[in-house]
C-alpha cells in the first residue's frame, strides 16, 4: 500500500439517527474537526493524478467531484469500480454487496461503514478480482 488517507468532516447540519448508527459517527466527534475545503486540498495532494479505485465508483466520485468543485479544483482522475467488475466478473454471487464479494474473494471482512476499513477491503476485493 502506498498509504492512506482518513479525516472527519465537520458539517453543518446534524447527522441522520440513521447515519449514526450505521457509521457509529455522531455529532459530538464532528464538532471540533476542520470543513471539507479545508481537508479537501490534502486528499487531492494524496491522490495526485493516481488512477481512483472504489467499490461504486460513480456514487463516491460524485460527492468527490462535488467537493472540489467547490474549490475550483477539478478532479481529471481516472477511476476504476470494483462493483461493476465484481458483478461482471462473478455473476453468480446473490448478491454483490462489498461483505458479500470480500468474503467470496477470502478477504478479511472488517466492515463498519467507516471509510478507511471498507478501502481496505474493496482494494483487497478488488486485487483479488483482477487476477480472476
């Protein structure tokens, strides 16, 4: 691993019970963290022009896309989604949740919803897909 990347994002609205406990996140740890635009111009450093994997691509560089947009700093990068090649590459599963999938690939299947662990395991997922 080239390394990583985690940092809490303070908001400006309170989070949804439902966010809450999913993630385990609540307002409390969000209150004293710095905004998106100020931990945005970081995690564009470290991703540099390197090419973006994810387990559904198009929803996470979405928001991505979004955030840097507000600091006029566009993102050209290249991405990869492990979901799409998980569902192209094992249409047999029942399904193609990222735990589902982890498991099939006999990855570790740490998942709490908070976003470092889920990377390790979609990249550990997605390793595991491109030698299939």
């Amino acid at each position: 691993m080239i390394g990583s990347f985690e940092s809490l994002i303070r908001i400006d609205r309170a989070l949804s019970p439902f966010i809450t406990k999913l993630t385990g996140i609540t307002d409390e740890m969000l209150a004293d963290q710095r905004p998106a635009k100020a931990v945005m111009p970081e995690f564009l450093e470290f991703i540099g022009n390197r090419v973006v994997v994810s387990y559904n691509i198009p929803f996470d560089m979405g928001f991505l896309r979004a955030e840097a947009a507000r600091l006029r700093r566009p993102i050209h990068n290249a991405s990869l989604c492990a979901l799409q090649m998980a569902r192209r590459k094992l249409p047999q599963l029942r399904d193609h949740k990222l735990q589902t999938v982890a498991k099939f690939c006999g990855c570790r299947q740490k998942q709490n919803h908070r976003a470092l662990d889920d990377c390790h395991m979609a990249l550990e997922a997605f390793v595991h897909l491109m030698r299939l």
